[in-house]
C-alpha cells in the first residue's frame, strides 16, 4: 500500500510540477508585515508578532495569528517564517498567468532560503486546480513537488484534474 501512495505521489508531482516555478522576484522584494503586536530582538535577528498577522512579499501573502520571523544576524536576510493560527494561510502567485498556489494549516514554516514551505496540522495545498490535503505536507517551491503524510489516522488525499489535449496543429 505504501509502495502505491509513493507511486502516487510521484505521479501528482510530475502533474503538478510541470507548471512549477514562482516568480523569482518575490524574495528580493520586502517584507511588509501588519499584526496588533510586535516584538524584535536585534542580537538573535527574531521578531515575533501576534494578533491578526498578515504579510506581503510580492505576491506571497501570510495570514496567521502568531507569527516568528527569523534573520540571520550577519547577512540580515530572511531565512524562515513560521506562522501559526487556526488556520495559518499562505498563498504565492507562481506564473505570469495569475495561476496561485493557496496553502493552511495549522502550523506553517516558510524556510526562505531553502524555497521550502512545511504545512503541519490539517494541512492542504492546492495548485493550478489540483489539490491534496494531509496532516503534513512539504513543498518545494522552486519546482513545485510536494512530499504529504498522514500522522494520525486517515489518509492523504488528493485530486487532480486531466491535463488538456494538446491542439492538433
């Protein structure tokens, strides 16, 4: 049975990841973050905020009521957001044709430098109509596979449409 989620899975991959990449310039752009409380400590380069969370970096976008943002000290980039609420929503435009990948959980870690997005706790992604919901999910953001594991009972499910027939010419 494992063997044929692992199958699956990489059948949804390939599916879902021909229609990969994120728009290369959001991580360059600047973190705008709007929340109703806000600490930072300058030695460890972490800021927590909490309370109606949202953030925007270029087209990425975060809703969470609890929010860490994590920075290396000596380069000063980001290197991981991990929001939480009930549920944590991240969404990122991932072509020039307006196509969104839309993710929530009830834990979200956005690893920056890694283009990595962990989904832990009721956690569903959906991209270019296909969808998959499971207690864990990793994605790839650069090239758009995705890992997803049920921790407790259930299964991983998912849904994925028919490709398009390609125009005869």
């Amino acid at each position: 049975m494992k063997q044929f989620v692992n199958i699956s899975l990489l059948v949804a991959s390939a599916f879902i990841g021909q229609y990969a990449h994120a728009l290369p310039d959001d991580i360059n752009k600047p973190l705008e973050i709007q929340a109703d409380e806000a600490s930072f400590n300058q030695n460890t380069g972490e800021a927590i905020y909490k309370g109606n969370v949202f953030v925007k970096q270029g087209t990425i976008e975060i809703q969470a009521q609890y929010l860490k943002v994590s920075t290396n000290v000596n380069t000063r980039k980001f290197s991981s957001l991990e929001a939480t609420g009930k549920p944590a929503k991240f969404s990122q435009q991932i072509d020039w044709s307006g196509n969104i990948v839309i993710s929530k959980g009830n834990k979200i870690n956005y690893l920056t430098t890694e283009s990595k997005l962990e989904i832990i706790g009721d956690g569903y992604l959906s991209r270019m109509q296909n969808s998959i919901t499971a207690d864990y999910i990793l994605y790839m953001i650069n090239d758009g596979t995705f890992s997803a594991e049920k921790k407790d009972s259930g299964r991983v499910n998912m849904t994925l449409q028919p490709q398009a027939p390609e125009a005869k010419k």
